[in-house]
C-alpha cells in the first residue's frame, strides 16, 4: 500500500473540505512505517550518519514539497530531521500529508 500512496499525487484542498476522521487517518497511518500521529500532525524523526547526509535529504524532502506543492515542517539537527505534516487549509489531516510522508519514505527504497 505505501506504493500506491507514493505513487500518488496531491490535490488541492477544496473551499470548505473537512480533514480525515481519526478512522481515515489512522487507516492512512497503517500504510506508513514509523510515522505517528501528534494531534493533527503525523510525525517522523529520520536519522544520519552525518550533517552531509541530513542535508542531501532536507533538499530531496524540499524538492518533493516543492513539486507536490505541500509543505512540511522541518526540524534538522546534525544528524537527524523530524519531518511534520499537516493540511493548514483543512486544520487538520488530509491524503495529502500520508502522500508525501509516503514519497518521502520512498526516498530510501531508490
């Protein structure tokens, strides 16, 4: 299933759309690995071997926000970066953020 969300491409929230239920998220959340949910966040702390490494991936992670147009938080430290996503226009979760933590991941499978 994280194939399918990775391969996915995200929408633009219409006027007046709801954020996921707790049920839809955590079905969405079942198809990530290491991902957890922080209120109206799903959360994830990736870890390096070096600042090199950390910084080669805040700039893939930045170009994959860049191109699906959905932008996460992010938290880098010298060998670590906590990725955060939530929909501001939805106030909470959306398929978008499990679509990109999704791609994000996929990172690692290339």
């Amino acid at each position: 299933m994280p194939d399918k969300l990775a391969t996915a491409k995200c929408q633009p929230c219409a006027a007046g759309a709801r954020s996921l239920t707790d049920q839809e998220a955590d079905a969405l959340l079942g198809q990530l690995s290491q991902w957890s949910r922080e209120g109206s966040c799903i959360v994830r702390t990736y870890r390096f071997s070096n600042y090199h490494e950390t910084m080669a991936f805040v700039n893939a992670a930045a170009w994959i926000s860049h191109r699906e147009d959905h932008h996460p938080d992010l938290l880098v430290g010298y060998k670590q970066c906590r990725v955060v996503y939530t929909t501001h226009a939805v106030s909470g979760l959306s398929r978008n953020d499990f679509i990109c933590a999704a791609k994000v991941d996929a990172l690692f499978t290339l």
